[in-house]
C-alpha cells in the first residue's frame, strides 16, 4: 500500500513537471479581469454616418492582395451596430473592464479638429453608458492603428508635426468621453505600428524605409504619447481624476545559451523592441536606451550619414516626456530564443542589421494558428519580472495575452494556454512581488486579424462572418472565463 501511495506521488510529481499544472492559488481580491477588442478589428461601419477614411480603409481597399483572401475590416463584426450585443456578452463573463478603441476618423473624419462628426460621438457615448450601467468600467485607446487617411497623405507618423494632430484629438476625446471613462491608454503597441507600417512596409500604410522609418516614426509618437499625458495632466486631472498610459508590446527574449554574449544579444532586443518605445516614458533617466542611440550613430556613420538615423531627444523633451504613465501597460503573447551573431555588414541601413541578433524559436514548443505565437508561459513571468526590475517596479496591467486558432467552439488548446499563462503571471505576483493589478485576454471575439483577415482567430466568442447578422457564439474558453473571473481561481476549488 505504503509502496502504491509512493509511486502515485511520484508520478504526480514527474507530471508536474513536465507539463505546468495550473496553479491552485487564488488571485488577490482587488485583482481585476477584462478583455479587448480593436475598433478596425470589430466595428465595421467603415463609411457609415460620415466616418472618414483611415489608412486601413485605404491598404485594403488598395492593396487587397496584403491581406489573407483579400479580407477587409468594411464590416468585420459589425460592432458599429451590435454593441449592445457585445455588452450583454461582456455583462455574461463579468468582466470588470472592456477595453476598445476609439476609431479617430469615425470622430474627426479629415483627421484634424475642423469637423467633428456627431453620429460617432453618439455612438462612443451610447457604447460607453450601456458599459456603466452594467457595472463594467471602459479602458479606452485612443490610437490602434487606424491613422486618418489625411494624415497619411502629410507622410502619417514619421512626420513630427502628426505631434499637435494626435494632442488636439486627445484632448477631443478628453473632452468628450472624460467624466466616464477613467483609464486611458494613448497608443497601443507603437512597435507594431513604426516597425511594420513605416519600416518593412508588411502592414498599413505599407511605407518601406527601414533603418530611417520606424525611427522617425517612434520618434513622433512618444513625443505625440507625452503631450497627450501633459493635456490630461494639466486641463483634465483636476476634474476627472483619470489614469493616463501607453500600451507597448514584448515578447520575452530568452539568451539561446548562458553565454555573455547570447545574454547580451537578448537584453539587446529587449532593447530594441520594447525599450525603444518604454525607455523614454517609463526609465527614471527617460531616454531611447543607450544600446541603440550608441549602435545607430556608430552605424550611419560608417554608412556616410551625416547625423544617426535614430533621431536624438533634446533634454527638454526627455524631461517632458519621462514619467508620463500613471500605471504601466503591456501587450505579451510569446517568446523568441536570442543568439549573439557577428553585427551585419555596412550597408543598406535597416533596422535589424542595427539590432545584429539571431532568433528563434524551440521546436518543441505548442503552436498557434500563428507562425509568431508559440506556447511559452515561463516565458510572461521572465518577462514582468525583467519590467519591474528595470522600470522600477511599477503598477503594471496586461493589457493583451491570447491564442489564435481556426475559431472552433470546443477550444481546449485555448484553454490550456489561459490557465498556463495565467498561472505564470499568478507567480510572478505571489512569489516574486511583481505589481500586476489586471489581465486582460485577447479578444472578446474572433475579428479582422490584420494581414492574416479572417483566418487566425483570438475570441473567446465566436463570430460567424458568413452570416449577415455576424452570429456570436461563446466558446469553452469563454466559459473558462468566466469561472476565472467569477472564483479568482484557475482550477474548480482553490486553496482559500
Ligand atoms: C502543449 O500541448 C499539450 C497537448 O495539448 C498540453 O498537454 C501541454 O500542456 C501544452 N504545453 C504547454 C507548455 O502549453
Ligand atoms: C485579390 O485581389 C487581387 C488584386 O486586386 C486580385 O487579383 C485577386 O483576384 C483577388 N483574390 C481574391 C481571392 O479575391
Ligand atoms: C501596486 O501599485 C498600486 C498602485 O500604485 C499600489 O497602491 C500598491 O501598493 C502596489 N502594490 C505593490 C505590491 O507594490
């Protein structure tokens, strides 16, 4: 008998190593849960009611092979019309918050503040009251990818002066929706949008300048992020009493062996990725990182360039824009493996001849129906604990961690990918004091995937696109959930 309990044991022990058992502990009483959706990604409505057009409009209508089966976003959801029906599957998960984004041309359809289009704002307003009185708080974004067309035509964010055209929109918004909506998130995942859409040309508005581009850009929008944070600051705090940040996006980059080097090569990407974006906003000595203000210049020089391609920040506006957050937010989905390598030949500049590093990833890790998006949740809890080591340990909410799959109902792999990655964050918290006071999962419901349409699917609820009516349907995972929410609690009963 004695012999029989000690091999069971064994046995349980050997499982819990080898694949991560969600955790048994319960997540901390003012823990606070809730999922997101992009406006290009679920609204629709594209030219409804006098929406402008932004450069996503534009790119698909445009250059329709980028885009998988040549998808658009012109209806996706239809979100524009069935919000309250997206509420009551909000209201159904208990969610505390719902975060979404403002769609910039829907209320200032040129881009600038000359016109204000009424039929947008009503629809922001109704949206927002119907949230309120179910209870679930709105974590707005003001600015997820869909730059008005406009603004794209003056050259869009590499263009220092979009600065003053994103501060007049903030302080639109500011005035608009500020007595209800409390927590405000100015740009999500700025990386995605300099590094793609004005350096390698792979996504809206397709611009290719890479090594000069994404620099540029990155440039425009930490400085367009700070003032933004300044308006609030001064014209809006006093009355409103609101928080203000930034979304930046990360994957985890794990050094490929404990060498100095392969550690080297993987802070540098760190760097490179993330740092460029926070550094500057949530360093207490503000700045791009050194790593790549040294690299850049060392290299345009070499190239003949007169001055770094990475634009330099005055001290006047590194003072203007550190410490403009009041909490920090951030986007995870994977993790990359990192090896040193020889820094790329002088050349052509771009962007990752300056970074100079190899990454990969583990064979042996599960898949997505992403290339990206392999199953590494060690890898969130490395990742919170290396941001708060090197930003000085701030409030941190996650503002986006999913899975992508072919859409089925009967989504375990999802599931598994939930409990996993939130046991992750569950330890980080517990056992190594991270502050990370909410999660929120990507996506309340399938919607336009990017390049990818319609094909790689994040929800929670299922969308059906072949029906007009855009049926949604909650999924295992949706259920999942909401026993999360609901417990605090990965697993049927927690340790009280
Ligand atoms: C990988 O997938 C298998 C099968 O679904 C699952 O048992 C395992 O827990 C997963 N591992 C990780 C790290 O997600
Ligand atoms: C997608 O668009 C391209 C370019 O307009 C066109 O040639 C192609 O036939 C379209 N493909 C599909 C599947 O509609
Ligand atoms: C987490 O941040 C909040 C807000 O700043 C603060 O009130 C709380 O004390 C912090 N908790 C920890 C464990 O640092």
């Amino acid at each position: 008998m004695k012999v029989t309990i000690y091999l069971f044991c064994t046995a349980v022990l050997f499982l819990g190593q080898s694949r991560s058992e969600p955790s048994n502990k319960k997540f901390p009483e003012n823990f606070r849960f809730g999922v997101a959706t992009a406006a290009y990604q679920v609204e629709g409505g594209w030219a409804d009611d006098g929406k402008g057009e932004n450069i996503w409009d534009h790119y698909t209508h445009h250059q329709p092979d980028h885009i998988a089966n040549n998808a658009t976003g012109d209806v996706a959801c239809d979100s524009y019309h069935k919000y309250m029906e997206d509420v009551e599957m909000l209201k159904n998960l208990g969610v505390n918050y719902y975060r979404f984004s403002l769609s910039w041309s829907r209320i200032l359809p040129t881009g600038y503040t000359n016109q204000i289009n009424e039929a947008g704002v009503t629809y922001y307003k109704n949206l927002i009251s119907a949230l309120k009185e179910n209870g679930i708080e709105p974590f707005v974004t003001l600015y997820h990818w869909d730059l008005p067309q406009p603004l794209q035509e003056i050259g869009g964010w590499p263009n220092p002066l979009l600065e003053d055209n994103f501060a007049e929109y903030a302080r639109t918004a500011f005035t608009l929706f500020g007595d209800d909506v409390k927590n405000w998130m100015t740009f999500n995942e700025p990386q995605q949008t300099c590094l793609f859409g004005y350096g390698l040309g792979a996504t809206a508005p397709g611009a290719s300048a890479s090594g000069i581009g994404e620099y540029k850009c990155a440039y425009t929008i930490v400085k367009a992020h700070a003032k933004a944070y300044h308006i609030y600051d001064e014209e809006f705090r006093p009355t409103q009493n609101g928080r203000v940040s930034i979304v930046v996006d990360a994957s985890w980059a794990e050094p490929g062996s404990d060498s100095d080097e392969d550690k080297e090569a993987a802070e540098r990407l760190l760097q490179f990725s993330y740092g460029f974006y926070a550094h500057p906003i949530y360093h207490p000595d503000g700045n791009f990182p050194q790593v790549m203000i040294d690299r850049i210049a060392d290299r345009s020089e070499k190239e003949g360039f007169p001055t770094s391609r990475l634009p330099e920040l005055s001290t006047e506006e590194i003072e203007y824009i550190r410490g403009t957050f009041d909490f920090l937010c951030l986007n995870s989905y994977t993790t990359n493996m990192v090896k040193w390598t020889n820094d790329y030949a002088i050349g052509a500049p771009g962007y990752y001849a300056d970074l100079s590093v190899s990454t990969y990833q583990d064979p042996s890790w599960n898949n997505s129906a992403s290339g990206w998006l392999k199953v590494v949740p060690w890898g969130m809890r490395k990742l919170l604990n290396w941001v708060d080591q090197t930003y000085n340990h701030p409030e941190i909410v996650i503002t986006e961690n999913g899975f992508s799959d072919d859409g089925r109902l009967d989504d375990l792999t999802r599931i598994n990918y939930y409990a996993e990655y939130l046991t992750s964050i569950l330890e980080a918290v517990l056992e190594d004091g991270v502050n990370v006071t909410g999660y929120t999962a990507w996506s309340l419901m399938d919607n336009f995937q990017w390049n990818f349409g319609y094909l790689e699917k994040f929800g929670i609820y299922q969308v059906d696109f072949e029906d007009p009516d855009r049926t949604r349907t909650i999924k295992s995972s949706g259920e999942y959930y909401k026993s999360v929410i609901a417990n605090k609690c990965l697993v049927d009963t927690c340790e009280e």
